[in-house]
C-alpha cells in the first residue's frame, strides 16, 4: 500500500535541474546579492527562464509565490535575500499583460492549495462520490480532496513514474499515466493499492493522457514517442501504434459519441481520429502553424481546440474536416492551453500572458469574457487541463502555485457538462 503524506509543508524538493530542460536556451541571472541562493534554490523545480520571463513581483508577492512552491520557513534569512534579490531585479511588468474581455456571466472560484509544495499540481477530475483527484507530477503523488470540508490526501507513487496525468474509471478508481517511467498505474479508490502496467515496447517512454471509452478500454497518447495506446483493464492487455506524421507529439485524446478517438498533435497541424477496433488513424489536418494541446466535444458533435500556435479557438467539423477559427482576445501569444466545453460553451485559459486568463467564448454569439486567474494574492500561471464536474463547474488549476481550483459559473442556464 503507498505510504499517505499528511505533511502540510514539504521541504524544497530536487525535482528538476536547469539543465535538463530541453530545448530552453540558458539563462544568465543578473549579478547581485541573492544570484546564487536563487540559482541553487529556484533550479530544483523549474527553469530560470520562468523567472526571467515572468511578469514580476514585489518583495511581499514574490515571498508568497516562494511560500507556494518550496518551504523556507526555516531559513528566514535565506528567504529574506531571495525575495530581496528577485524584487530588486524582476519588479512587476506588463510584458505579457493580456487583453481582458468583460461580460455579464459570473463565476465563483473556490481554492485549494495541496500538501506537498513544488509537485506542480495539475489535471483535477471529480470522481461520482464528489471527490476531486490531482495529479502531482514533479511530487511523484496523486492527490485526493474532500471539496465539503477541504480534506487531502496524497499518495506516493512507484518511483519515477511523475504522473502527467489521471483519469477515473467507471467504479471511481484513479489511473494515471507515468510519464517518466513508461507505465500506466491504477489507484484502488478504497483501498489504496497500485496496479503497475509497463509499456511493451521500450521506445513508449513516456504515457501523458488518457481517456476511457464506453466499454471500459482505456486510451492514451504517448507524446514524444509519438504513439498512441489502448490498454484493456480486464486482461491487461497493451496495444501501441505510431503516429502518422514524424514529431508531432500526440497530446490531449477525448472520446467521440460513436466512441472515436481524437487526438490533439502538439507539434503539428493535425488533429487525428482513431478507430477503436484496428487503430487505424486518419489525420486531419490544420492551418500552417497549427499546434494544438487540448480539446473538446459539443453536443451537436463538433470538436473545438485551442490553436496555441495561432492564439485562437477552434471548430473541426468531423465529418468534413472543415475548420473555423476565432483569434483569442489576447491575440497571437495567448497560447490557449486547458480546454472544455459545458452546456456547449466553450472555456479555455490563455497561458501565454500574465494574469493566465480564463476565457469563456459562446459560440452562438461569438463572444468572449475572460478573468484573470489568481492564486491568493498572486498570478502566476498555469492551466494545463480543465474538465468538468456533473453540476457543470470547472475544475482548473494553477501548477505553478500548486492551486485546484472550482469555477462555479452563473450565465442564467442550466448547465450541462460533457
């Protein structure tokens, strides 16, 4: 059974280092007071470039964004230093400021913050007990919160499996997709246990979402090794086929009503349709510079994107592959990341700009309102993948800040969730 983490502060945890961030140019941090406790404490879970890039703090943010990712209670003078060097050197900026809409829909967003600081917390899902699951990828954990009364529980996971995402099955239990050891996992909801299934083919190393079909076959995209799987829970059986176009990194995968599989390319601009009998994959394709990560079904069957490559949202028609798209408020570097749609409204978030900004855009009145999404006192980013509830809220999150977040949406209907 994996040992349940009850700490309400972990220490600073050595996750990842600068160095292991492919495909990040170096960064050079200004000399200063504070340079190198920021080089050895920040590198341990993100790059400096998420510094450099940011959009700036004051000293007191800057010390409650650090309270959100590493505990330094312990060290008052190195925290004092590090706040000190970091305001003086990345004040707040309007870089990447981005274009709020207004509207009349209102929203109530209610916030976590988890355990384990600096798992980067991501992919919240309720499950049909009203329990809301996380993924804590850089933690190693995935989490479980009572939304009634706030309660978490977090759970250790296989060793370097660091879960990209979960997804519940019909009887609530949690699998999720080891994105660093080439393994599925499932979590026993009841009891805790852990089923470990292994890729069959080495080059699957690293297994990023998944998704349940109708009868119980799980599907999931492998990114960089360019495949996508299916994994029968009843024999354990795998089956892994390659992506048709060369890098195009398979990314968010949703069910279709006839129980097609759609996956987002990441890389490339294709959207693709897998039969779930021979998977067999027919690849849409995209305007030039296309990239898209998530996506999502209407009722009336379309399936809408975020363009990150664009900085728009997106309609597919399935049928002809005709497409439609609507540039983003925020414009070309709003990177629309997260994606859902309830009560055929679509939602998504801007993560290019700071504040990262939920935006909500109806389809019959293409229109757009956006709110910027705080973490206590702060904005920093990021939604990686929104889903709904039953009751039509939003599950979002902030990885960076390692918040899970409810929006509860007043726009005068019922609402339906998909």
């Amino acid at each position: 059974m994996p040992k349940l983490i009850t700490s309400l502060a972990a220490s600073v945890c050595v996750l990842i280092s600068v160095s292991a961030q492919a495909g990040q140019a170096p960064v050079n941090l200004p000399d200063g007071p504070g340079e190198p406790l920021v080089q050895q404490i920040c590198t341990q879970c993100h790059g400096l470039n998420q510094i450099v890039n940011s959009s700036g703090y004051t000293r007191e943010h800057w010390k409650e964004l650090i309270g959100n990712m590493a505990d330094l209670t312990g060290s008052p003078q190195q925290l004092d230093t590090v706040t000190q060097y970091l305001a003086t050197n990345f004040p707040p900026n309007t870089r990447r400021a981005p274009t709020p809409v207004a509207g009349d829909v209102k929203i109530t967003v209610t916030s976590w913050k988890v355990p384990k600081l600096g798992q980067r917390a991501r992919d919240p899902v309720m499950t049909p007990d009203g329990m809301i699951w996380w993924a804590g990828q850089f933690g190693n954990v995935v989490g479980r919160l009572d939304p009634k009364t706030g309660a978490m529980k977090e759970y250790e996971l296989p060793a370097g499996a660091r879960p990209h995402s979960i997804t519940p099955d019909a009887a609530g239990n949690i699998w999720y997709t080891g994105n660093a050891n080439g393994t599925i996992g499932r979590i026993d909801a009841k009891t805790g246990e852990i089923k470990v299934y292994p890729m069959p083919d080495p080059a699957a190393k690293d297994p990023h979402t998944a998704e349940f079909d109708r009868k119980g076959t799980l599907w999931f995209t492998v990114q960089n090794s360019q495949m996508i799987g299916k994994l029968v829970p009843a024999t354990g059986e795998i089956k892994l086929v390659k992506v048709p176009t060369p890098d195009s990194n398979p990314y968010g995968i949703k069910v279709d009503a006839a129980g097609a599989l759609w996956v987002a390319c990441s890389e490339s601009n294709c959207i693709l349709k897998v039969d779930p009998e021979t998977m067999a994959i027919r690849e849409f394709k995209l305007p030039p510079r296309s990239t898209v990560r998530r996506i999502a079904f209407a009722s009336d069957g379309m399936l809408w994107y975020g363009n990150s490559g664009l900085g728009s949202v997106g309609r597919l028609d399935p049928k002809t592959g005709a497409t439609k798209e609507w540039p983003s408020p925020s414009g070309p570097a709003s990177d629309p990341y997260g994606f859902e749609v309830v009560n055929d409204v679509v939602w998504y978030n801007e993560s290019g700009k700071r504040p990262d900004m939920l935006v909500r855009f109806d389809p019959k009145t293409e229109k757009f309102q956006s709110w910027p999404i705080q973490s206590g006192n702060i904005y920093a980013g990021i939604v990686r993948h929104m889903r709904s509830t039953p009751n039509g809220d939003l599950l979002i999150h902030q990885s960076a800040t390692n918040h899970i977040m409810r929006v509860s949406i007043d726009d005068g209907r019922k609402q339906v969730a998909r």
